[in-house]
C-alpha cells in the first residue's frame, strides 16, 4: 500500500483510493478535495489532459478514487508523453515530475499525485485560475 505524508493509497482492481492518514487528516482531505476540483472544474477549462482522472471524491475528502495507474514508470517515459515543456503546459498546477508520481491510463502517461496541503496556497490558485478562465 502506497503512502505518503498526508494519504494512503489502495488499489482495488480499477481503482485508487487515497484516504488521508490520521495524523494528517485535515492536510490529506484538503489534497483530496483540491484533486477533485482540480479535475472536475479547472481541467476542462485549461486543457489539462494528463491528470489521472477523479471519479469520486467524499464531500469532507475523506475518500477521493481515482483510476488505477500502471506504475512504475521512468523519468524518460513521463518526459516523452508529451513534447511540450511541462512548465508551460501546466502553469500553477502543482505536479512534481517524479516518476513516482505520474502512470498509465488507458494507454496514456498521468500525473497520479496533484493535490496540495496549503489553504492559502489553494484560495490563491483558484482566484488565479478564476481570473485566468475569464480572459
């Protein structure tokens, strides 16, 4: 079982279930409902084509499921899915380009872990992406 410092994963068959961990539980469900919003209403708008897609996430974040991705993948791969300079094609999302944290969907290399911790950080983010889709 995956784990990070805010979430444990669990694979079951098709699926990814991120739960944050008891000690982080504010932190990991705020992860959760980032990743969720981030798919649900900022992907559509921006083109962000290489998240690992949402299919549910709880109301508080205390479960969010995602596809399962293949795993693991390399650095080379997760650069040669797409030939733009990831800093472009994603400005202020917060991807790592970790190898670790991107796999395979469908045939098609996705960021696994785009979620964030910081309140701040996140009110940030949507004001910018609000003004952003307005132009």
């Amino acid at each position: 079982m995956p784990t990070g410092v805010y979430r444990r994963v669990f694979i079951a068959s098709r699926w990814a279930i991120k739960i944050p961990r008891i000690r982080n539980i504010t932190c990991g469900a705020r992860c959760n409902r980032w990743e969720a919003e981030i798919w649900r209403k900022w992907r559509p708008k921006f083109g962000w084509e290489h998240l690992c897609p949402v299919r549910f996430c709880g109301p508080l974040g205390l479960i969010l499921v995602m596809d399962r991705a293949s795993q693991p993948v390399t650095f080379e791969e997760v650069k040669s899915a797409n030939d733009q300079d990831y800093s472009d094609y994603y400005p202020n999302v917060d991807i790592e380009y970790k190898a670790e944290n991107w796999g395979v969907v469908a045939g098609r290399m996705v960021c696994v872990d785009y979620g964030i911790d910081d309140a701040e950080r996140i009110s940030k983010k949507r004001i910018y992406y609000q003004e952003r889709s307005r132009t």
